[in-house]
C-alpha cells in the first residue's frame, strides 16, 4: 500500500499510525494507508503526540516547530502537518528514513 500525502495551502499533512511504548522510536513503514511511527513514549499527556512530532522532524530534516498535530490527539491514526520543504523533498526524505514505503502526493 501507499502513503498518500495531501498538500494543503499551509503544508503537507501526513497520516500516521501511532505505536506508542514501542522499544525504541522510528519510522516503522506502512500501516493502513498511513506511516507507522513506533514512539518510547505513553499515550499520556500527549507525550506519544510529541515524540511522534519530533521523530518525523528529525527524519525530514526540520525544526520540531515545522511538525504539528493537525488531528488525532487522543487516537492512534492521526494526521500531521509538515511545513517548510516542497512536497518531493519531504517523499524523498521519508523514503530514505523509511526503506521500502512508498510515499506519494495526491491532489
């Protein structure tokens, strides 16, 4: 399956699958239509919700601040916006961070 993307006038928003108190944090692969993100953190206090920020962040290359929640906070499918890269960059940079998912763009 493929991770698919959506361009918005304020950024990309990224669906995610959350795996929180996972043994370590990164980005699993597919799931669902979504990128599965495993996070150290609990579900509690909105802890996992950072984590997951900050481990998307990382892997594109960004600031923290250029990954926000944009729904989802108490739900393992949730969607993030990115903002500060094109939209080829942020498929390539994932790609990388995440062999063997593909990752597209839709309309």
């Amino acid at each position: 399956m493929t991770v698919r993307l959506s361009p918005t006038a304020a950024g990309l928003l990224l669906p995610v699958h959350v795996q929180p108190r996972a043994s370590r944090d990164r980005l699993v692969g597919e799931h669902g239509g979504a990128l599965k993100v495993a996070v150290t953190a609990p579900p509690e206090g909105g802890r996992a919700n950072d984590a997951v920020a900050e481990a998307i962040a990382e892997a594109l290359g960004l600031a923290r601040s250029r990954v926000t929640l944009a729904s989802g906070p108490a739900s393992r499918s949730k969607t993030f916006l990115v903002t500060g890269l094109a939209a080829s960059e942020v498929v390539s940079r994932l790609a990388a961070a995440a062999p063997g998912t593909v990752f597209e763009v839709g309309k």
